[in-house]
C-alpha cells in the first residue's frame, strides 16, 4: 500500500527554500558567464581595407557541382581565389563554416569527380566543440566549451552542402583574408550554442570583408540564406 501524502514540515520548507537560494545563484552566475563570453566574443568593427561590391544582378540560390578542370586558375584569372561562406546539414541543426583556397582554369571551385573538394586547393575554417563526443557539444548549451576551428566531418563533401555564398577573390585581397582567418583560428578557444557559435565566427569574417553579418541564431542553412539576402550586390560564383 502507497503511504498518503503528507503535508511538507516547516524543515523540509527551509530546505526547499535554501535549494531555490542556491538554484537562484547558480543561474545568475551562469548568465554571468554566457554574458561574459558574449561580450568577449562579438565581431569587432573592422578598419575595412578589404571591402568588396560587384554589380551583380543577384546571387545563385543554387549548390553547383562541377568537376576540377585539372588546372588552377592562379595565373589565368583576374580573381583566381575564393571564399564560400556555407551551410552543411547534420544530425542537429547544421554548422555553418567557410571554406577558401584556389579556383579550377573554369572559375569553378575545386572538386574531384565524388564530390569532395581537393585539399591541395582549398582550406576550411569553422567553429565547433573540440571532440567528437556529444558531451561537449550538449554541454556547450549551457557554458562555453573548449573549441576546434578547422574542418569538421562533412565539411568538404558537396553531398551535405545545403547553401552557400562564394565570393571571387584577387591574390590581393586573398592574401589579406588568408592572414585574418589564420588569426582568427588561433584566437576562438570557446564555442557557446547561443553567445558565440558557428555562425558567429563565419560573422567575424564576413564583417572584415564589409559584408552585412547575419542573426547568428538562424539555423546555419537560413544564416547563409540571410547572408546573401543582406548583401544582394556580392556577386555569388
């Protein structure tokens, strides 16, 4: 037999309240530390020497895939580099990441015939937990977590892209991108789902080259799609 409810006693309210005290405490500090790596961690304002407008009629909405033509485009084009600002899908709600380096003789990026981007070729630069465990990841809801700022899984593969905005790039500025993207890698420790998550850091580049950011808070497909609704004269290759 079940015993009977019982009314709580005057002790077992203090206890109670003392846990609610505590409980209180608790999430005051944590908002402490969300806030904290916030501030630390939103897109600086820029000096923005690497600005750059196209009289493009639109953006493509489309994933292209086109095969390496089996030379590079250094040497041959006026802008033979490229970033592409994208969105990959996931087991959770995506990762947004950009991927850089050297366009194919055609002006197209550099893919093998399976779909993967050449690695020669191309680089990938992206915000996430630093393991392959999902304990960082769920943890990083709460507080901020240790973080990687390379490629992740899924990352060169076209079969997982769901969006993208690449931008063509002269050796000039390539260079000046390349420099601040490797800075930026080594200066992102943490990685934070809500105060400074993939898309931020995707922001942080975006905004050195004098693009209109993105809310951050947008699934990674839809932040892409953002991007480039925000920056209808970048000319989408």
């Amino acid at each position: 037999m079940c015993e009977k409810f019982k009314k709580p006693t005057a002790s077992f309210d203090r206890l109670s309240l003392g846990l609610e005290m505590k409980l209180r405490l608790f999430v005051l500090m944590l908002t402490a530390v969300v806030v904290s790596a916030c501030s630390a961690t939103q897109p600086a304002k820029y000096d923005n020497s690497l600005a750059l407008s196209s009289a493009a009629e639109g953006v493509a909405d489309a994933v292209r895939f086109t095969p390496y033509s089996g030379k590079s485009a250094v040497g041959l084009l006026e802008k033979p580099y490229f970033i592409s600002f994208r969105a990959r899908n996931a087991e959770s709600y995506g990762h947004s990441f950009v991927a850089f380096g050297e366009r194919d003789s055609a002006g197209n990026i550099p893919y093998d015939r399976s779909g993967v981007l050449i690695p020669l070729m191309t680089e990938i630069a992206g915000l996430h937990p630093a393991s392959t465990s999902d304990v960082p990841y769920s943890i990083g809801h709460v507080v901020p977590v240790p973080s990687e700022t390379g490629p992740s899984d899924g990352d060169t593969e076209i079969a997982y892209l769901q969006n993208e905005l690449t931008i063509a790039l002269s050796p000039g500025e390539y260079r000046k991108l390349y420099s601040f993207i490797k800075e930026l890698q080594s200066s992102r420790p943490l990685w934070h789902a809500v105060a400074y998550n993939c898309s931020s850091f995707t922001n942080e580049i975006a905004s050195y080259m004098g693009l209109d950011t993105a809310n951050h808070i947008l699934f990674p497909t839809n932040y892409i799609e953002s991007l480039k609704n925000r920056n209808p004269d970048i000319e989408s290759i």
